[in-house]
C-alpha cells in the first residue's frame, strides 16, 4: 500500500517508535516553510500542484463526522508574470538606439530607397494613354 516510501527505511518495531515518529512527523507538519527547510536540509520541488479554496467555508454540524484540510505551509507567494515591454516600445527603443548609436533611422532606408527609384526611372520616358 505504501509505494511512495523507500523500501530501505526501517519500520518501527515497538510503540515508542511509534510514538516518536508521530511526534516529529507533527512537529514538522505544523512547521512554517523555512523552519522546515532547515531541518531537513531539503530543497523545495521544481514542480507542485496548488489547490486554492474557493468560496467561503461551510461550517459543519458537529453531531456529524467530518474530515478537516489543513494548508500545506503557511507562508504564500504569489508571482505574476506581466508584458511591460510591448512590440511597439520595442521598435521605438530599437530604432533610437540605432539613431544614437549608428546615425541610422528607419526614415533614412525610406530615403535611400527614394534615391534608388529616382536613380532607376531616371531619364525614362513613360507614355501616356489617351
């Protein structure tokens, strides 16, 4: 039943064992995140699964029997990733830096292909129709 557990570990063999274990496996789920890191020298996981509550809880009858969830640390945070550097401050940014760097602009390829054309078409005649 147990095949997440290392079949190496020893298995408890008397009550105070038992007891031991119960004590620090308490210990360490009350624990807070960093408190628990240092006393087990282990390293967080690269990948987890986040179960959030949604609603509000519902109180139970305590005739009834129920089961309680606790949260699995108590210290939460939460990173966002937001686009702040869109495509248009981009190609701004770029061809500033092009400007100031190298003297060039976007404005100084549309000038040389003005020049390419004129050079092009340059003593050509073109006939009309009509």
């Amino acid at each position: 039943w147990d095949t997440w557990s290392s079949p190496f570990w020893p298995l408890c063999t008397t009550v105070d064992q038992l007891l031991f274990f119960e004590a620090a496996y308490y210990e360490l789920s009350q624990s807070r995140e960093n408190a628990l890191l240092q006393e087990t020298g282990c390293s967080l996981p690269c990948r987890y699964r986040e179960f959030k509550q949604v609603g509000s809880p519902k109180e139970l009858d305590p005739n009834f029997f129920g089961f309680e969830l606790s949260y699995a640390k108590t210290e939460i945070v939460e990173e966002k990733e937001i686009l702040i550097y869109g495509i248009v401050s981009f190609v701004s940014e770029f061809g500033g830096a092009l400007g100031l760097f190298l003297g060039f602009s976007f404005f100084s390829i549309w000038e040389i292909f003005l020049v390419i054309i004129v050079a092009t078409f340059k003593g050509k005649k073109f006939k009309k129709k009509g």
